[in-house]
C-alpha cells in the first residue's frame, strides 16, 4: 500500500500547454501546492500551432511578456487571401496596434514554464500520465508508466486528444467532423527577404488567413505567420473531408505552397520543420463536461477554440487561469465535489471565452451544410469578379457586368441562391444577437 | 509526394515497440483503411501479400488523426512513453 499522503499534493495539472501552465501559475502564485506533468522532453516540445499569441490574455498571467518572454515579430499586418486555383484576391488590414506576436511554441511554452517554476509549481517533464485514478466516483490523482500521484484536485490541459477526459466519461470520442487535421512548415528565410517581400521592418510581422486553394470546396482554412527569420506555412482541414476526399494532407500543402500566390513568398527557403497537430473543431455544442468530483478540463481538452480566428491560446490562458482561480476557493473551503468546482464553469461563462463560444455555435453547422457555396462557388466568383473587372479586353463593361449577375442565376440556380441568402442571414443574425 | 524529407527535420527517439496497435481482423475487413491516406507523416502503409498494415511508428507525430479517424474504431492508440517519440524544435 503507497502511503498516498506522502504522494499527495494540493493540484496535478495535466499538460504543460498555455492552459495547464496559467492553471499552475495561478495556483503557485497564492502559494498553493500544484504538480505539472507533461509528457514531452520539454513544455513545448510537442506542441504546434500556426501561430500568433495575443496579448491580451497573455499578459493577465505574465505582465511583463513583452519584455521578458522569446518573441518573434509583433503583428501589425492581417491579410485575407481567397485563391481561386490560378488567381487570388487579397483583402489586408494594417495597424501596429501590438494585438498580438508570432512565437515559436518550443521556446514560448518552456519559458512560461520556467515562469512557473519560478513562482513555485513543480514541473515534472517526460512522464506520461496514463489514467486517471477514481475512487467512489472522485478523481483522486493520476497513474503515470511509473508511479502513482495523488492530489485534492486534478485538472485536465492535455490538449485535443484528451484522452483522459474521455477515460472519465465527461466528453466522448470526437467525430472526425469535429476535428482538424493541420499540418505546417517552417521555412528559414533571411530577415531581409521576409521585411522586403512582406512589406514590414524588422520586428513586425504579418499574418496570411488562406480561404480556397487546394482547399476549394473542403472546410478548411490555411495561414502563414512571419517569425524572425523564418516563415510558417499550414493548413488545417477537417479530418471528415480528408477521410472522405482521399488526400494526403501534406500533398494539400504541397499545392498551396505552390499556388501562384504563395510561391513567391517563400520561394529559396529551406525547410526548417515540418509537423502536424489537430484542432478541436465542434465549437459550443461540442463542449465536453466541464467538471466533475475532483476535475476540471481546461483549454482544447475543453474544445475551447475559436477557429475562424485562429483563436485557442488565449481561451486556453483564461480558462486555465479561471480552473487555477476556482481551485484556489475549493483548496480554501476544503470542498472539491462537483457543485464547489462548478465555480469554474459560472466564471468561464461570465469571460470572453464562453461569450465567443456561443457567438460562433452555427458557424460550423452552416459552414458542413453550405460548404460548396461558401468555400468553393463563392470564393471563384470573387476572383472571377476582379478577372471581369481588371479585364481590358474590348467587351463593353455593361456586357461584361450583366454577364457576370446572369452567371450567377445561372449557376447557382433560384433556389439554391434563396438557400445561401437565407443561411448568411440566419448565420450573421446568429452570431449579433 | 514522399513525406520522408519533411521527417528528417524532426528529432525522434524511437520506443522498441509501438504505441500504435491495429486489431489486424479489422484493418482486413476495412474498406477506406484511410489511416493510410490521412496520416500526416505516412506511418501506415498496407501490405497486400500479408494482408497487414506495416507501421512506421517511429515516424509518428503524435497527432491523435488517425485514432479519431479509424474506420472500424478499433486502433489501439497511446502516446509514447514520456522520454519517447517526437520532439518540435519550432512548433
Ligand atoms: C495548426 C494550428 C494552428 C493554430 N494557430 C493558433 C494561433 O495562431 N493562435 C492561437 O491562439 N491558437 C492557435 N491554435 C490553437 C492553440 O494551439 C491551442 O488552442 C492551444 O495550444 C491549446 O492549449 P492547451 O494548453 O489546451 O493544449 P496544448 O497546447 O495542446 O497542450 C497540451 C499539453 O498536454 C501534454 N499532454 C497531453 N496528454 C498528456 C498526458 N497524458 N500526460 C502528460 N502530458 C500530456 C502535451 O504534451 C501538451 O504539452 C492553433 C492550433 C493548431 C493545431
Ligand atoms: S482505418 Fe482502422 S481498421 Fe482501417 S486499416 Fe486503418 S487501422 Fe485498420
Ligand atoms: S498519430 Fe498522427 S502522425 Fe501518428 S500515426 Fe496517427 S495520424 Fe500518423
């Protein structure tokens, strides 16, 4: 028999991803017991994302990041680039308004590891915890390959797989409708090159959200960030469509890479890394059981992600923050059943977070149903608007504009037409009010 | 396209034994055996003599695609012992 006291710890965080790592942080920061496990050599080690950070919610759990954590470049570009197959229209936003910052996820994470640390928490790394270990329906600790913890609380931020929730009951398996599958390149270029060909100085950055492509009709979404002297390039379809289409997704990068617009952005670089990571895709509805006796579940264990925006981290932040700050109540009131760590689920409801949640609940429903109209007819039409437009070719322009209205009609039918009005109104009317 | 220059970036430490296991009746039985296609690092490949998947393990990412996307819902998926697998230098 362990003597489970001497094993025993305030808080097990599981994932030292940002959600695991602001749980910790909060705790460790009021001076309470917390444990981190993470599976990887290091926090960070296995994890991928596009990817910017915003710095809103990073700095409501690191202040002074700005100054102090591994940046790359500070976004003051956004660019919306609908590809056709040969042609591309692009739509670019630009403020240096310090929203947010380009990092590298192997470097970003172990450094608010190490904040962690610092504040207290115990980070133990390359240990993977297995199971959960249940008693009377309470999660009591954590079973690794090698040992057993225990502990009043255990949190779970071990990220989209969550294995471990699933273990427990509070969410099912995922549908392949409800994840995507992503895979990115990071391109080394030379400082020089990325200033000069994205039109920024040395420390800005620009983001790229990629609509159509090779990804014409499927629902899915590419991007490209500028880190300092490297370029990320991805994508990120849902599993479905990839089962469904037969693709390869690293073929699917392949062409965007090679689409004309895409081409002369990285063109003479190497390859730096190539990896691949899921993204929760199922929005509100598919958000699992938040707690239960004992549990929490933070950050994409949550399904907490807001896709459109390429938005995880910072829900990741404040729910990982909002799971420390209940935790730290519960520890207070020694009472860790369900009904005291619902707190959690009240506050997250009261944040951005659940707030945007429930402001995107349709976007996929709409977006599976009416993907061939939005994601593929549409997104040609732009494009062959501004072929019609640019074009000097003698055809009278009236011609030119009643031809392309008639086309319209013509291809997308009345019907079909009324159904893709009625789904922007329904989707638009959904997100306002 | 061959994935394999994309894995020679990636740092591995390889485990002796897989931590992806088919239930091989199944993987028979499969129509899409789309682990096959979806796979982003190209782990599975299917061996018609034997009538068996081969897997390249030790290439995995760690990605969780093709437990998710399993036709028969039957791959036995874990990850990697803690001091095993993939490491991201980038991210
Ligand atoms: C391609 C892509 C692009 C993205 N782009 C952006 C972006 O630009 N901006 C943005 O804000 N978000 C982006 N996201 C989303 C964002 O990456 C996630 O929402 C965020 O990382 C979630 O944080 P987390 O801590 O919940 O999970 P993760 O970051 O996945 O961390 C989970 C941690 O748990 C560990 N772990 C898992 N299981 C176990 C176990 N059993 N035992 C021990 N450890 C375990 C893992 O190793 C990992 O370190 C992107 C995601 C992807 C895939
Ligand atoms: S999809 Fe599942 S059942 Fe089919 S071949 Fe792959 S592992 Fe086997
Ligand atoms: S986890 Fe991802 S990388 Fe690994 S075998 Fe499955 S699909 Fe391939």
């Amino acid at each position: 028999m362990i003597n489970r006291e001497e094993k025993k710890t305030d808080v097990i965080v599981v994932g030292a991803g940002p959600a695991g790592i602001a749980c910790g942080i909060t705790l460790a920061r009021a001076g309470k017991e917390v444990v981190i496990i993470e599976r990887g050599l290091f926090a960070g080690s296995k994890n991928v994302f596009g990817g910017a950070i915003y710095t809103h919610s990073v700095k409501e759990l690191f202040p002074n990041f700005e100054t102090e954590a591994p940046l790359e470049r500070r976004t003051v570009e956004h660019n919306y680039a609908i590809l056709g197959e040969k042609d591309a229209t692009t739509i670019s936003y630009k403020k240096d308004g310090n929203g947010s910052y380009s990092i590298i996820r192997a470097k970003f994470d172990r450094w608010m590891a190490d904040e962690a640390k610092k504040a207290g928490a115990y980070l133990v790394e390359e240990t993977v915890v297995r199971e959960l270990i249940v008693e009377n329906g309470k999660v009591i600790g954590v079973r690794t390959e090698l040992e057993e913890y225990f502990a009043d609380i255990v949190v779970l931020a071990d990220g989209v797989n969550s294995l471990l929730a699933r273990q427990i009951g509070l969410r099912k398996d995922i549908e392949t409708k409800d994840v995507a599958l992503s895979v990115k390149e990071v391109i080394k270029l030379d400082k020089d090159i990325i200033n000069q060909r994205f039109n920024i100085k040395d420390d800005e950055g620009a983001i790229v959200e990629i609509f159509g492509g090779p990804m014409l009709g499927m629902l899915g979404l590419g991007f490209m960030y500028t880190n300092t002297d490297s370029v990320t390039i991805g994508l990120g379809v849902t599993l479905n469509e990839l089962v469904k289409a037969n693709y390869r997704p690293f073929e699917l990068l392949e062409q965007l890479k090679n689409h004309p617009k895409i081409a002369p952005l990285i063109e003479g670089g190497t390859l730096k890394e190539y990896s691949a990571h899921m993204i929760p895709e199922g929005g509100y509805k598919k958000i699992p059981k938040l707690v239960s006796d004992g549990v929490m579940v933070v950050g994409d264990a949550a399904m907490l992600v807001n896709n459109l925006h390429w938005e995880g981290t910072n829900l990741a932040l404040i729910s990982g923050k909002l799971a420390g700050e209940t935790a730290i109540e519960a520890l207070d009131d020694k009472d860790f059943s369900k009904k005291s760590l619902s707190r959690y689920e009240k506050k997250l409801n009261q944040s951005f977070v659940m707030k945007d949640m429930k402001t995107y609940k349709d976007l996929f429903d709409v977006m599976h149903v009416r993907k061939k109209a939005f994601l593929d007819y549409y997104l040609r039409k732009v494009n062959a608007f501004f072929e019609m437009f640019t074009s000097a070719d003698g055809v009278p322009k009236r011609e030119n504009y009643w031809k392309f209205i008639k086309s319209i009609f013509t291809d997308r039918g009345i019907i079909e037409l009324f159904k893709d009005v009625f789904a922007i109104i329904k989707l638009v009317w959904s997100i306002l009010v | 396209m061959n994935i394999d220059k994309n894995l020679y970036t990636l740092k591995y430490s390889p485990d002796t034994e897989s931590h992806l296991v088919p239930v091989k009746e199944d993987c028979k039985l499969c129509v899409s055996r789309c682990c096959t296609y979806i796979c982003p690092a190209g782990v599975y490949e299917w061996n018609e003599e034997k009538q068996e998947l081969i897997i390249n393990y030790e290439n995995c990412l760690e990605c969780g695609a093709c437990r998710v996307a399993c036709e028969k819902q039957s791959l036995k998926w874990e990850y990697p012992k803690g001091t095993k697998g993939v490491t991201f230098k980038q991210g």
